[in-house]
C-alpha cells in the first residue's frame, strides 16, 4: 500500500463508516530517523489517530529499534514491523521478507531491540504500544517445520499479533492465497495472540470464503480491495446506502490536496484510480483519463466529465 495509505484515503474509507486498524503505508526508518522534508506526511495520523498502525519497514536492525522507538510515542495502537513486502526494491535492500529468509538469529536480535525500544518509550506513563507482524510463508523452498518454528520465535519474543498473507515470496496475485496456514497459525497460538487473515478478500463473497477456510481468525487485513471500494469494510458488514460514487472520488481529491505535499499529487491520484476506475462500465477508458491528469484540478474536471457522461454509474 505504498503511496496509498495514507490519510486522504484513511479519510475516504472513514467516510463511509471506517474499519477496526489502519495500517499506515510503510515507512522507512533510516529516512524517517533523518527527518527529510517528506517525513512529516508519513505522521499524519487522521482521521482516527487512535487506530493508526505504524507500519515499519527498514534492513538496519538499530535504525528499526531506533524508529519504532519514536512512533511509540505518538499516538496509535501500535508498530507493525513488515516482513511480507516481496516487492523487488525493497526485498533487494535485506528489508520486508528478506528479515525471513536471513538467518534467525538476526531476525531474533532486531525483534528484541524493537520490543525493547518500545517497552522503554512507556516507561513514562505511556501505555505500550502493540508489537505486530506481517508476514508471508516465505521463500519457495519454505518448509512448514521452519514456517512455524520462525513464528514461534516471533511470540517468543514478544510478538503480540502476526498477519499472514499466505503466499510465498514469489506467488504472484492470481494464485490463490493458502488460508490453511492462517487457520493453522490462528489454532497454534489461540488464546496467546491474534492471528489476521491477508490476502484476496475483495468483497463480501470471498470475506465469506476466506472465513469459511480460516474461522479462527481475528481479523481480516484488506489493502488494494479497499482503494477500489472504499466502502467496502461497510459491505462485508452487511451495511447497504447509497453511494455517491462521483462525491467519493471529488472528496478524495480535496483530502489529497490538504493532506499531501504538491510534488505526491500526481502519483498519489494515479495509484488510488488505478484502483477506483474499475468500478465502472467504462473503466479503462476513465482510469486512462485520469491517469493522464496533470493536477487535481484536471483530475476533477475528469471525474465529472466521466459522471455527465455515464450517469448511471453515480450512484451504488
């Protein structure tokens, strides 16, 4: 969820009733400990500040406790650490899944310095802040021996919820994601900590599956699902309004532009409708028109363009 998850589309999903946790996009922490000029749009914590995950992601283990250390102290629920991103450029760098294919001993030792970084930062009244896991199964030669032995090694040292998005390193999107190993994982350490379920949830119908697979999870984690539907956590509850579909992509824009700097316009308005113009009869025709769009401005007159033309795609 990078260039996405942040608090404009916090908002847009909040408009709509919100979820449970927002897990902010990763940010990295040898650039947030050097404070540059981006770093202050990573701590936006809207609209719901009390429910805000930092999400962390980094190859140093020092510069990760040291990160996790200030996130700690701000306001949120907790510090995710990643180690399920498998994207190239960050995989390459020895962060997200790298810190599971490298040898424990080193996972060990960064997991204990965060935990007690943070122990440390509620030393002054604070309450402590959750310490959580998102992972994947691991590389293509992973074993379940040595899948489940690395995440006893993560409760062990103080882990309090994991989140598996269970495909390997390499499995791409279009292979089925194997929610056995949350249900696994979730019977493994029921009654200990929390288990939530990632992974090709997109709408009430594959909620339902995923579910009907892994019932003992706690919680299921939705990322580009909900960039396409923002109100899709409203769905799966079973909530059923109208939806303006022109309003929502109008507000997200307005947010966009109080809540980014100028120089993220573009490639945050090109990230969210990649995702949102799939909702429509004409989609690829309106998602290359506002992909093209040089300035919010544009981006607006592009969306109601879009809408005069095809009225009955407004309203849900």
């Amino acid at each position: 969820m990078a260039t996405l998850s942040h608090e404009a589309f916090r908002r847009c999903v909040a408009r709509f009733g919100g979820c449970d946790e927002y897990f902010t996009e990763m940010i990295n922490a040898s650039s947030l400990l050097n404070m540059g000029p981006w770093e202050k749009f990573y701590l936006m914590s809207g609209p719901e500040p009390e429910k805000i995950v930092w999400q962390v992601t980094g190859n140093k283990a020092d510069a990760m406790a040291e990160a996790a250390a200030f996130l700690a102290e701000r306001e949120g629920r907790g510090i995710d650490l990643n180690m399920g991103c498998s994207a190239p450029q960050i995989a390459n760098t020895g962060a997200g899944i790298s810190w599971m294919t490298k040898p424990i001993a080193e996972t060990r030792a960064m997991v204990q310095g965060v935990k007690s970084a943070i122990a440390n930062a509620a030393k002054d009244g604070m309450t402590e802040k959750r310490l959580s896991v998102k992972l994947r199964l691991g590389a293509e030669d992973f074993t379940d021996q040595g899948f489940f032995s690395f995440c006893d090694m993560l409760v062990d040292e103080g882990v309090e919820l994991l989140t598996l998005h269970p495909r390997t390193k390499k499995e791409k999107y279009r292979q089925k994601p194997r929610y056995q190993y949350v249900e696994a994982l979730a019977q493994k350490y029921s009654g200990r900590i929390p288990v939530y379920l990632n992974g090709a949830v997109c709408d009430k119908t594959t909620y339902d599956g995923a579910m009907q697979v892994s019932p003992h999870a706690s919680g299921v984690m939705i990322a580009r699902a909900a960039a396409q539907k923002p109100w899709l956590f409203a769905e799966i509850r079973g909530r059923k309004e109208k939806i303006d579909c022109e309003q929502a992509a109008l507000h997200f824009i307005d947010d966009l532009e109080a809540c980014q700097p100028p120089e993220f316009y573009k490639t945050r308005l090109q990230r969210f409708f990649a995702y949102y113009c799939d909702n429509f009869s004409f989609g690829h025709w309106f998602k290359t028109q506002m992909l093209n769009a040089t300035s919010p401005d544009q981006s607006r007159e592009r969306v109601r363009e879009y809408f005069a033309k095809c009225p009955e795609d407004r309203m849900r």
